[in-house]
C-alpha cells in the first residue's frame, strides 16, 4: 500500500499542469523534434543514442491514436503544431517509475520495508528528477533502464534461474547507454561490484592462509537478516574464517560475466540503432559513433559554451542548477514569474552528500573488518558496496570529462546518495536512543518542506518576484 501511495502520489505531481507552457522546453527543441521526425520519416543527425527518443516517438503516436490527437498529428508539419501533452506523458509515466525502482533496489538487498518506503519517498521528493519527468526530455530513461539493470543482477544473485537474470540485467543496461553514453555508468558499477568482491575475496584468502580448512564458517543469506551479533558464537574471532559477505558474486562464472555484462549490452547497444540508421543514412553504425565522439570532444567547457555549464564536484552542493524555462509577466503593480529550474530539493541533496561520505567511510571499514577476519554485518556490507560502487562510476568519471556539464548529469549517482541517506535515517528511527529517533524525523520533515517549498518552480507555478527571489538562495542559482 506504501508503494502503491507513492506512485500515485508521483503520477499525479507529474501529469497537473503537464502541458502548462504549450511550447518546447529547453532541450525539448531537440528531442521531442527527434522523436517526431522518426514518426514523420525525416531524416536528422543526432548526437546522443537513439533509445530515448523511440519513447517519446512512441508517446506522440499513442497520443494520436488512442487520445484525441490523430487530426493535429497528421496535419503538422513540425513538433511545434502538437500538444506538448503527446511529447510529455511518456516521460511522466516512466519518470513515476524511478522511486519505486529504487525501493525495490533497497529491498532486495535488505528486505527491510521501512528502508525501502524511505529511499523511494526521498527520490519522490526531489525536484530535479520531477522537473526531467514533466517535459520531452530523456534522462528519466537513463535512470529507469540503468536501475533496473541494477536490479535484475541483484535479483539473480539470489534466484534459480540465474542466467535469466543476468541476462535482462546486461539487456537493460544496454538499453541504458543507448539512451545516452553516460548511462555505462551503471554497467560500471556493476563492474567495480564484481572486480571488489574478487579483490576482497583475495585478500581474504592472504589473510586466512594460516587457518585450518576445518576451521568454522559462519554461513549468512546477502538477503536476509544477518545483522546477528557474530561474537555470541563460542568460537573465538581469532581462530574462526569469516565468509565473504559478497561471496554470492563470486559464484558468477567469469565467462558468464563477460557474456551478460559485455557481449549482451553490446547487442542491445547495436540493435537499437536500427531503426535510427534506417532513416538516417549519412552514416553507417562505426560512424555514428565517431561522430557522437567529435561532438562531445568540440564543446567547449566554459560559460562562454552555456551559461549553466557546471563542474563535476559542485554538484552535490546543487552549486549551478539549469534554467528551463522563464517567463515575468507585468501584471499592474506586480511582476509574476513562472520558472522552470532543473532544481534538486537542497536540503535533500545536502544531506545526502554528508550521507554517502557516511556510508563510504563506513564500507572502508567494514572491507577492512572483512580483509581481517572480523564480525561483520553481511547484509550491510553489500548494501554499503552497492551504493558505493554506484555511486562512484555514476559520479566520479565526470573528472575526466573536459566538455561542459550540467547538474542533471548527477542524477544516476545522486540516486544512490539518497539510498545512503535513507539508510542513516532509518537507523536513527531505529535507535533506541529517543534523541536520534527525533534527529531523523527532523531529517524526514525538512526533506518534505524543502520540496514544497521549491515545488513552484518544479512545476512553473506562478510567483511574485519577492517570492521567486526568496527561492533563489544564491546568485548561482538564477
């Protein structure tokens, strides 16, 4: 019923007021004109993956033929003749999905429902992921492919049919950088996963070298509640091999690996752009992808490239978030605004940035508590990995990338920073100690009022100017 809530609650926050400013948005001008063109048969070059816009191309043919918008869809000549509400909705329904993919993350790996409801209510209730999830853009795919892929591995590390899994894993994030490259880093992670439960299993193995194999293992379930305190058995610490709390990675077959998370992605990636390369004849497959590369490697990395260019560190702090759209309206003696901001919820992102420094330190000492031989919490040592590595090959990749970015390329690694966050509060109302009880509601109700603070420039609501101002916090923000 929580989840049930929560989707209800998002689909609706996305559909009012969809088509409320009936022009293109922002990067609309580019990929809701795309995904027309494929239904039109116009010939365009593009310089992202094709994946994306076949959703919103799929959304303006539903529109047309099954919601009241067939006569405008055959008379227009370009995207700008139709309902903005035909190049939205798809991005509304898929953008609901989010925090519930997130919460089912959160589950498989803990099977603690609070938690769960948590991490999906904070992804709820953050802005930036709105604002991506109302207009014709194409984020919100990246993010709903690349966690599901996420989702898929963790399900077949405790499923029969294993290689089923792994399979729609690798599927779904080649369905993932196909709609933008950045997307690989979920496969990334999904590497540094893989690549730190063999690195741990060596050390391990270095460390336990002077153990007798009839020496005692303890066993535990990566899913089930293993957070038992290790040191009630009798056997002392010292004399007793501890298993690897991601031992259950290190049953993938290498080979398999490689299959599902290489060769998989790969096919998924190539096939996809079929559809593109059939309309769009200019280049064969290879040369889409060189040109995709010239492209990015030409801009330029400074405000003089785009007055919202932001670099990669400042995001966390929400330094420099995108304008999308801005109308003043003199009305008499009052100026109203409608702003549009690609706008994170501040006190959510900011207290998430302290939460995933949190749970790094924490999966620090943890690994070293595994690589010594010490009690651990299994359950909590792979959700701290899951998160870690996630958001690490979905963040710090960015360093080396020399083109101007923007906030919205946080988005996949901030996911995981609201996971870590939703774990600290969770363990604070868990806390028999009443002054961390009362620390993490506080921690819930500022989240909640944050977003209903800024909501009206998630949503382009009307504003006084004093009012839009008292929103822009610092200069950076306008």
């Amino acid at each position: 019923m929580a989840f049930l809530s929560i989707f209800a609650g998002s689909l609706a926050i996305r559909f009012w007021g969809l088509n409320r400013f009936n022009t293109l948005v922002f990067d609309e001008v580019y990929f809701a004109k795309y995904g027309f063109s494929y239904l039109k048969q116009i010939p365009f070059f593009d310089v992202h993956p094709p994946f994306g816009k076949y959703f919103i191309a799929l959304g303006i043919w539903l529109h047309a033929h099954f919601m009241g918008g067939l006569e405008a869809f055959q008379n227009a000549a370009t995207v700008e003749e139709i309902d903005a509400f035909a190049y939205r909705w798809a991005n509304g329904v898929v953008g609901t999905t989010i925090p519930i993919l997130v919460g089912a993350i959160a589950y498989q790996i803990t099977r603690q429902k609070r938690y769960a409801i948590l991490a999906s209510v904070f992804v709820a209730l953050d802005g930036l992921v709105l604002v991506e999830s109302r207009y014709g853009l194409i984020n919100v795919y990246l993010l709903a492919f690349g966690l599901l892929g996420v989702l898929a591995f963790l399900k077949s590390l405790t499923s029969a049919r294993q290689t089923l899994w792994m399979m729609a894993s690798g599927a779904c994030l080649g369905g993932c950088a196909s709609v933008k490259w950045n997307g690989l880093g979920f496969l990334l992670g999904i590497y540094l996963l893989y690549g730190g439960a063999w690195a741990l299993q060596s050390l391990k193995s270095t460390c336990d070298r002077r153990f007798k194999p009839s020496d005692l293992e303890t066993e535990s379930s990566i899913s089930g509640d293993d957070d038992a305190n290790p040191q009630d058995d009798p056997t002392p610490p010292d004399r007793k091999i501890l298993k690897n709390p991601l031992r259950s990675i290190l049953e993938i077959d290498r080979l398999d690996f490689a299959i599902h998370f290489a060769l998989v992605p790969f096919l998924v990636y190539r096939l996809l752009w079929i559809p593109h390369l059939q309309l769009n004849t200019d280049f064969t497959f290879a040369g889409m992808q060189w040109q995709i590369l010239t492209y990015h490697e030409s801009i330029g990395n400074t405000a003089e490239a785009h007055p919202y260019c932001s670099t990669w560190y400042s995001w966390p702090w929400m330094v420099r978030p995108v304008g999308y759209y801005f109308e003043a309206v003199d009305r008499g003696l009052q100026t109203i605004v409608f702003d549009v901001h690609a706008f994170g919820n501040p006190p959510l992102w900011w207290l998430s940035a302290f939460a995933i420094a949190g749970v790094t330190f924490q999966f620090v000492r943890q690994g070293i508590d595994g690589v010594l031989n010490r009690p651990m919490s299994q359950t909590r040592f792979l959700l701290h990995s899951v998160l870690v590595c996630q958001f690490v090959a979905n963040f710090l990749p960015w360093a080396k990338v020399s083109r101007c970015t923007y906030i919205y390329h946080y988005m996949a690694a901030s996911l995981f920073s609201f996971m870590a966050l939703a774990w600290w509060v969770d363990r604070a109302l868990s806390c028999r100690d009443r002054r961390w009880r009362i620390l993490g509601s506080v921690a819930i109700a500022i989240v909640v009022l944050g977003f209903w603070y800024w909501l009206p420039i998630y949503l382009g609501l009307p504003l006084t100017r004093e009012a839009f101002d008292a929103r822009m916090w610092f200069r950076s923000w306008y």
